[in-house]
C-alpha cells in the first residue's frame, strides 16, 4: 500500500478485477480518509488553501489523472495522416463526404487505451482539438449541448431506428433523404471505432496478467454492450455516455455534456438497491469519464486565453420536467471527483435554487473554497421565468442546460452561436472621441443619453439583419441526429434544422458604459465642474497632463459593484434599455435573438477600438468581464457586488449575465468559510441573480504562478466562463487575471 | 462622544467592513471604533488606538500633484506628513490635505457617523446574515470607549433582530458593562496576559478590572469567546494558558478559546501614520499553534478551540 486506504497497481487490478459483480473491490473503503497533513498539496493547487482533502479513489485514478493533466496525451495527437480521396470527388454530396469521412476516422484514428482505464475510447486527431472536421478541412460544431440525454436510453439502435423511421415516412426531400442517408452511415461508422477499440483491448489482454485480463474484460463486455443498446447499469451508461460524447469529440465537435446527474442517477439507484455496486466503485467508474475529460491537455504549447475551453460543460441539480428536483447521488460523487482530483476541464455548474439540499449548498462550497472556479451556480428559478417569458414552454425550460459555456439554452433541441458586442465603443462614439472634429456638445444629460441610445438602436437593428441570413449549412449530420428537429425535418444542424435556432445577442461593457454616464451626468451636467467638450478633449489626449482628475473622478465616485443607489439605478437603466431593445424582435427568419451580456476575455480584443471613458479609465484599460463591476472599482467586498448585481431584473437577459466574485482563500477557511460561502449563494437565490462564479483566490498566488510557471503545473483559473491553466495564459490574460482579483482584508 | 438627538448618538468610526469573516461566526460586518485606552505593541491597526481623526499617507499611492501642499498650512504636508515627530511637532490635522488629495495618498481615518446611520448600513447585509447566520460585530480600538454611541448601536441593530457581537478588552467600569450586556448575544474577549505585572507592561493597563468584568458578564449569563492574541516573545507561554485554562473552568458561558495568530499587516499601516520604526515581532509558526491546542485538548478535554 503506498498512501494509507491506497491500493497499489497489482492489488487495484486484483481487486477491481470483479468490478460491477457486487464485491467491494476498489479497496478504498468509501469512508472519509483524510490526508494526515493539513499542507499537502495535490497536483500543484494554490497553496494558500489549506483544507482537508479526502482520499477516496484509488492510486491507479490517481496516477491516471497526473498523466493526463501533465500533457502527455495531447502531446502525443497526430493530424490525420492518411488519404481520403473521397474528399475531391464531385459525384458526393456534402452530407455523404461527410459520413464516408466519418467511417474513414473510425477506421484509421489512431486509437489509445491505457493500462487501468476503467472508461474508454479516446478521440486522438488534433484536427478535433483545433474545432475542425478531420478529414474534410471545415469547421465542427459548438456551443451546444447535444441531446445525450434522448440517445442514451436508446442507444445507437434506437436512434438507427428513428432515423429509419423517418426515411420510411413521406415528407423528406432529396437532400434530406441524402442527409437521413448519412446519418445511418454515420452509425455505422461510430460502431466500426467502437469494434477496433474493443479489437485494441482484445489484444491488450493476449500480454496482461490474470487479474488485469480479467479487468480488461469487464471494459470489452461492456463496450459489446454499449452504445449500442439502453445501458443495463451504471458502468454501462457512463461508458456509453463517454462513447457517443467521444466519437463526436473525434469528428472535431466540441459540445456540452448537459445533466450528468439526471441522465446516470436512475441507472446508480439501480445499482445500489439490487447490490451490485457500491458508491465507491461508482465513485470510481465516473471519476474515469473525468479523466477521460483531460486528454487533449498539452495538445499545443501555444499560449492564449487558456488551454481548457472545450466547454464541456457539466450541470447538476435543479428540476426537471415536471418541476421534481432531481439532484441525486451521481450530484455528489461528481463534487467528490472534483475536490480530490481537482480536475478543471468539465466546467460545472449546479442549478440552485431555496429548494436544493442543505448537503448540496455546503458541498458546492466545500469544492468552491479550494479554488479554481470550476463550480458556479445558476439561479435556476429566475432562468426557468426568463425562459418562459421569452417565449418558450415551460416544460422545456426546465430543462435548461447551456452551451458548454455560460450561455442558457434548452439541451438537445438548439443550434446555438452568440454575436459579440461591445457597448462601450458606442459611448465613445456618442463623445465623437473617435475623429478629429470637435465632440458634439449635448445641452443636457438627457440629450446625451438619447444619442447614445440611438447609436446602440441603430447597432442592434444592423446586427439583426446581419443575422437574418445565417444558418444556411452545412449539415453536420453526426451532431444533427442528436439534435431533435433535425431528422423529422430533414434538415441539418446549421441549416434550420434543430427545433430552436438562436443567434443570442450580446454585448459587455455596460458597467463602464454606466458608470461613464454617471460622471458625466454629475461632473458636466449637475457639478458644472467642467464642460463637456473640455472633458472630450481630455479623453481624446487619454488624459494626458490630467491625473489629479483622473484620480478624483476614480476616488470620490462610488461605482457600480458598491450597492450604491446612483451608479446602480444608472446601471439599471441601461440595462433596461438594452434590453428592451433586443426583446423588439424576440424572433425573425426562424432565428432567436435572446440578449446577453458578457465580454469572454474580449475585453483585452476590444482595446484596440476602445478610447479613454469618463469614468477614469485610459484606453490602454482592461475593463470589466461579464456583468462584474470593473477591475479596482468594487471597494466594499462581496456582499456590495451581489446586491449591487442583484438590483437587475434578469428575466429581461434569457441568455444570462454572469457576476464574478474573487474571495481571498484567507476569508473562507473552515466552518466559517463554508458558511460565508453558502451564505453567498443562498442570498444570490433570495436577491434573484443569474449565474455567479465565485473563484477563491489571492494575487500573491497569481503573481508566484506568473514568476514560477513550474511550481503550478494545474493551478486553474476563472477566467470569463470557463476555468483554464492559469501557466497556459499568455501575460496579457495573466495580467488582466491578476488586475481583476480583488483584495478584500 | 457627544450625545446628538434623542436615540441617535454620534461616534468616531475608522472602517466598516462588509463581508467580516474573522469577527465572529457567518457574514458579518464589523464597525471599527476609534480610540483604545491600551496600546499593545502588536495591535494591527495602530490607527485605532488614538480616539482622534488622523491622517494616513500612503506614498506609493501618491501622483506628486502637490495639490496638498498648496492647502497645507505649513506648505508641506508630505514631508510633514511622513514623519511622526514631525506630526507632531506642526501638524494640526485640519483635514484640508484629505480633502484636496485626488488619488487619496492622503486620507482622513476616523469618520463621524451617528447610530442611525451605522445601522442603515449595517442593515444592507441583512440578507447576508440571515442566510449565514451572521450579524454585526462592534470592534476597534476599544468600542466601550464610546459607550453611549456603542450602546445605541447595539440596542438598535438587537431591535432589528440582528445578531450582535461586541469584541472588547473588557477594560471599562462594571456599570457600563452591565448597561450593555442585554444587547449583546456573544462577546468577544481578548485576554492578551494573564499575569499582572505582563499585561501592565504589554498593554498599560491592569489586568485585574478585566478580569472582574469578564466574571461578571459570565454571572449575567451572557456568551463569550475567549480571544488570545499569540506572539511567541510576548506572551506565548505555558504559564499563561495554564492560567487561561484555570479560567476557563471558572467561566460558565464560555463558548471557546480562539487563537490569533501575531500577524505584521500592522507595520504598513504604522508607516502610513508616520512611524519610521515600528516594532515588528517574530509571526507564530504552524507548530507552535498546533502545540497550543494540544496543550488544551490535553489540559481540559472540555475546552472548545474555535478553529475558524
């Protein structure tokens, strides 16, 4: 035994030899084990948290985490490197190239299976890696949670049925029989990779021992089984889940997974009442699809905005359908992975609302405390009326998942992309900042407001007729046949197809934007403190020769973020009229236009375009992420950004605006940093927020990982959505990172 | 301080901070109040001890404008400014410096408020505490100081049900502190020595009236937490917390000891008012806090150590 409760390699293949035949064999008895010492860090995590982390899973879960957090696998992706003549051929259509490429991947992907994967079934081509399809040089889909949750039940054969159904009935025009056609070769094509991984695993046992042939066994009984058919228990169905999500990951898509926990629960409960299997081996058996999660970590050393933004998006909790809370052990045991393997790259959000579990609140925040941002929660209530109030059934709005990032959507029934503006620029423009001519000269704040208001009318109505021409193709038939719409139409998942087509509209900004116009409505209009052309003229010369002022308006402002009734109501207000804005065409040409309000990192993109801004900042300024206040602006902790936050009526944004909280691992330790923690969330619920990040965290930590990059390997990071690397940031988004991270004593 | 209108009473408060998780259990916010009547070398916020306004001035913070110097009396308030003898040799704290400074280099702690307002700001975390169950924590300097003000507030923040700690040196007159004790759901004690001629050398004051007062709120029936600063020079003794377990037992309402850890984010704090040279002592190591509470789970397995 190397760790106390831990199983060395040949007793983890010993034991675990009889998996899902009712033995506890995983060896770890499914107590809490806590590690001896208090300062153990696991994995490079931010050594400023101290807490006790159990020890559940066994050391061959854990050596296969290291490795796949370490890069090895990435590294070792390969662009596919054989011939597929079939791509020039002009006698194929589009949708027919398409599936002979997805049989020629199953057929020639290099395949990996390592030694102990409990989970199986790797998607290798750094095509996929790079959000394209291999084989035919065009981009994949995204930002979408396809509809896992309607196959799995089924299996491929139930969906094979399906679409043969569908073939059989009248209704479909040539390209949709071409499409429906496809697809069945597609099906195909994911049981011939299915059959060489178990033909890879066939000869993996030709050289194990007798334990191990007996492991590998277990894993080629089940990959007979599923994804073919309906799982028959828990191991099956998270393998099968695992199957259909990675051969979609290895024709380039990159979706969500949705709700874990409502699609694996009843298949566990089963398990546990008839005995065959116990929460440490599910334990176990999930903590693999986690591993599986990390292999295309290390695919590139390029830096950029994080190396973990394959959104694939976890949700836990909330109700479903018919309004049961469906929270569950699989709730937990995915909380249980996160806290001791600390993996990253399954983003993970719980929908909260004051009817979820007192367990669920505390674990949510035992998790959150150790950093990282991977667990955020949704106000699930809020989302559900805004939904609704938007213009969707009740029902499906129940079951709200997102994009894989932040962005709501209804799971299995959406094509989904977003339009990113910035509504900064357009009060920039207002000033006349841009040109060389004198700034007009509005006679009152009123008048100011309106023209910017205007310019931000006038950019939305562009936006919209810009969308009205989108989703015209391709087809994507491997993501289409998951998407509800699709085969009943004939009509693939970029073509109209799905049953909602959304192009949501968002801008960011709007913290600036409000706190600029508080400025100018006080110090022009109400002050007289200066004119508004001096004070144009001074942005203009990004205040040059004009720090006092800079630093007066910076200090003796209370901005948006400090629960203050000035910056807060300005705030509001233009909330309320971008948002009416938007809501004028909800729906035109078959395309939904929810608004939403974020920046995703744009902030640092923007810069270029954007000017100094009344409310202190130069252009050089990296200014405020999502719906947060702006960096250095929130001086009065936590709880004054909430109710600052919360004063919105978010049910006007069905597409979501998140708040960001950073807590200093000092604030939140022990009991009373579990119950500051719960108390946070439980009062974002009563105020009705939207979707709120909260990452502990301090700058000190932040700026040793910037200096010593060797001695955080995994620390994770927050960054607009999803969590990544931070030693994977290039300096601009480190730096923009760091700025942002309060310091509240 | 002075007593205002009928029921609303003003005092001299140097921070409140929202989102206090160290002043007691749940969300909290805790209003500092100014002035102390002792003066241990380690307290981290020296600008607590004088019950008057002060100026802090913080020179990386400083744009070199000058706007100060053109208000300053004597013109130079920086330079008078960075040197505590300087202060107090010219300086009258007349405030015009704060109140021309742009970027707040120069600032003015200790800020008049009356009861209501500390509570109309208190009460912005209602929600907050209601869902921790937390509340508010008078702190300071010495809070008993200003006792009417203290007092007001207590009895207010209790009449909108919010839960009240008050975090003193317990170094006031046995009238005042059972004037208080009915609005106060839980005390925060600090202990900083138990033997006398220790604590008259560390803090100024005796130790004996403390340690009355600490009984008698006991005999009132009301809770407290007993706080012990731990500096390893100073006061990190077995003797001592012998003599603080011995008390203990005595103690009926004593929730718990809570240890805090010496800590220097005092010393920028002693600049920025001033103090070349303030005194720094050596921070507590893991180990040696650990061996505190294996010393009292092992002296009196009935003493609760409130870990944070």
């Amino acid at each position: 035994m190397s760790k106390s409760g831990n199983l060395d390699r040949r007793d983890f293949f010993k034991r675990s030899s009889a998996l899902g035949l009712g033995t506890l064999m995983l060896g770890v008895s499914h107590e809490l084990i806590a590690n001896d010492k208090i300062d153990q860090i696991p994995l490079g995590w931010n050594s400023s948290i101290k807490a006790n982390i159990p020890n559940r899973l066994t050391d061959m879960t854990h050596r296969l985490t290291k490795t796949a957090l370490s890069g090895e696998h990435g590294r070792q992706m390969v662009y596919a490197n054989w011939e597929f003549n079939e791509k020039n051929d002009p006698h194929l259509s589009d949708n027919a190239k398409y599936a002979l490429a997805a049989m020629s991947v199953a057929q020639n992907a290099p395949l990996r299976i390592e030694s102990g994967e409990i989970i199986v079934g790797s998607a290798t081509l750094l095509e996929s890696a790079n959000h394209a399809i291999p084989l035919l040089g065009i981009s994949s889909t995204s930002h979408t949670t396809l509809g896992f949750q309607n196959v799995l039940p089924i299996g491929y054969r139930g969906l094979l049925k399906k679409i043969e159904n569908r073939l059989a009935q009248e209704g479909l025009d040539d390209k949709g029989v071409d499409l429906l056609k496809s697809m069945l070769t597609v099906l195909d094509a994911a049981q011939a990779w299915n059959n060489r991984n178990i033909a890879l695993l066939e000869q993996q046992m030709i050289s194990a021992s007798e334990d191990e042939k007996k492991f590998i066994q277990n894993t080629i009984s089940t990959l007979k089984r599923v994804p073919e058919n309906p799982p028959a228990n828990f191991r099956e169905a998270v393998q099968s889940l695992w199957s259909m999500y990675a051969f979609q990951r290895l024709m380039g898509n990159w979706s969500g997974i949705g709700r874990i926990d409502e699609m694996l629960g009843s298949y566990l409960k089963q398990d546990l009442a008839k005995g065959t299997l116990n929460l440490g081996e599910a334990r176990e058996i999930l903590a693999h699809f986690w591993i599986k999660g990390c292999e295309w970590i290390g695919n590139t050393d390029a830096k950029g905005s994080g190396d973990a933004q394959f959104y694939q998006n976890i949700i836990l909790g909330g109700i479903n359908a018919d309004g049961k809370e469906i929270t569950n052990e699989v709730t937990y045991l995915v909380l249980d992975i996160i806290e001791e393997l600390h993996i990253s790259d399954f983003p993970t959000a719980v929908r909260v609302s004051k009817n979820t579990p007192e367990r669920l609140f505390r674990r949510i925040a035992e998790v959150q405390r150790l950093g990282g941002g991977i667990v955020s929660v949704y106000d699930e209530a809020g989302i559900i009326d805004s939904l609704v109030k938007f213009g969707y059934p009740l029902e499906e709005a129940r079951c709200f998942t997102n994009d894989g990032c932040w962005e709501i959507l209804i799971p299995g029934k959406t094509k989904f992309w977003y339009s990113p503006m910035d509504s900064l620029v357009l009060l920039h423009s207002t000033l006349g900042l841009k040109d060389n001519n004198p700034s007009p000269d509005y006679p009152d704040f009123e008048s100011l407001y309106a023209a910017y208001l205007k310019k931000l009318e006038e950019d939305i109505a562009n936006l919209n007729r810009g969308i009205d021409g989108i989703y015209q193709g391709p087809d994507h038939p491997l993501a289409a046949m998951f998407v509800e719409g699709c085969i009943e139409k004939g009509l693939g998942y970029d073509n109209k197809g799905p049953k909602y087509n959304v192009m949501a509209i968002h801008y960011g900004g709007f913290a600036d934007t409000a706190n600029s116009l508080l400025v100018l409505k006080e110090l022009v209009y109400e002050q007289k403190y200066l004119n508004l052309p001096e004070f144009c003229q001074i942005l203009k010369n990004d205040w040059k020769d004009n720090e006092p002022l800079r630093k007066l308006i910076q200090n003796r402002f209370e901005f948006y973020g400090n629960d203050n009734n000035e910056s807060d109501t300005m705030l509001q207000r233009v909330f309320n009229d971008y948002t009416e804005i938007v809501s004028r065409v909800k729906e035109r040409n078959g395309i939904k236009r929810p608004a939403g309000i974020s920046t995703f990192g744009r902030e640092l993109e923007w810069l270029s375009k954007r000017k100094a801004s009344p409310c202190g900042s130069k252009s050089d300024a990296v200014l405020a992420t999502n719906f947060s206040p702006s960096p250095g602006t929130d001086k009065k902790g936590p709880t004054a950004v909430l109710k600052s936050y919360c004063k919105m009526d978010f049910t006007r944004v069905p597409n979501g605006a998140p708040v960001e909280l950073k807590i200093l691992p000092g604030s939140v330790e022990g009991e009373k940093g579990i119950a500051a923690l719960v108390g946070l969330t439980k009062t974002f619920i009563k105020m009705g927020g939207f979707y709120l990040h909260i990452d502990v965290i301090d700058s000190a930590t932040l700026i040793d990982a910037q200096r010593h990059p060797e001695r955080y390997p995994n620390l994770p990071i927050r960054i607009a959505g999803w969590s990544a690397r931070f030693t994977t940031l290039d300096k601009q988004w480190q730096d923009m990172i760091i700025n942002r991270t309060q310091q509240i004593v | 301080m002075s007593s205002g209108k009928e029921g609303n009473i003003s005092g001299l408060v140097f921070d409140i901070q929202r989102f206090s998780t160290h002043d007691g259990p749940g969300i909290r916010t805790t209003v500092f109040l100014k002035g102390c009547p002792l003066s241990c070398h380690w307290c981290h916020n020296p600008e607590s001890q004088s019950p008057l306004p002060e100026l802090f001035f913080s020179k990386t913070i400083c744009i070199g404008c000058e706007s100060c110097n053109q208000v300053c009396p004597h013109g130079m308030a920086r330079e008078i400014l960075s040197d505590n003898n300087l202060r107090k040799e010219k300086c009258g704290t007349c405030d015009l410096c704060a109140g021309t400074c742009p970027s707040k280099a120069i600032e003015m702690i200790g800020k008049i408020y009356t009861s209501n307002e500390i509570i109309s700001e208190v009460e912005k975390d209602i929600p907050f505490y209601e869902s921790s169950n937390g509340g508010i924590t008078i702190s300071g300097g010495e809070p008993l100081l200003q006792f009417d003000f203290t007092l007001d507030i207590l009895k207010k923040a209790m009449q909108k049900k919010i839960h009240t700690i008050l975090e003193t040196s317990g170094y006031t007159s046995k009238k005042r502190l059972l004037k208080i004790v009915p609005y106060v759901d839980l005390f925060l004690w600090d202990i900083k020595a138990s033997d006398e001629v220790l604590h008259r050398k560390l803090t100024v004051a005796p130790l004996k009236p403390i340690l009355e007062n600490l009984k008698l709120v006991d005999k009132a029936g009301t809770k407290m937490v007993l706080r012990l600063t731990v500096i390893p020079e100073v006061n990190m003794s077995k003797n001592h917390y012998e003599n603080i377990a011995t008390l203990y037992a005595e103690l009926e309402n004593v929730q718990g000891i809570e240890l805090l850890k010496y800590h220097d984010f005092g010393i920028s704090k002693a600049g920025k008012l001033g103090f070349q040279n303030p005194v720094v002592f050596n921070k507590p190591t893991d180990q040696d806090v650990q061996r505190i509470y294996e010393f009292f789970e092992k002296r009196n397995n009935k003493i609760t150590i409130i870990k944070g």
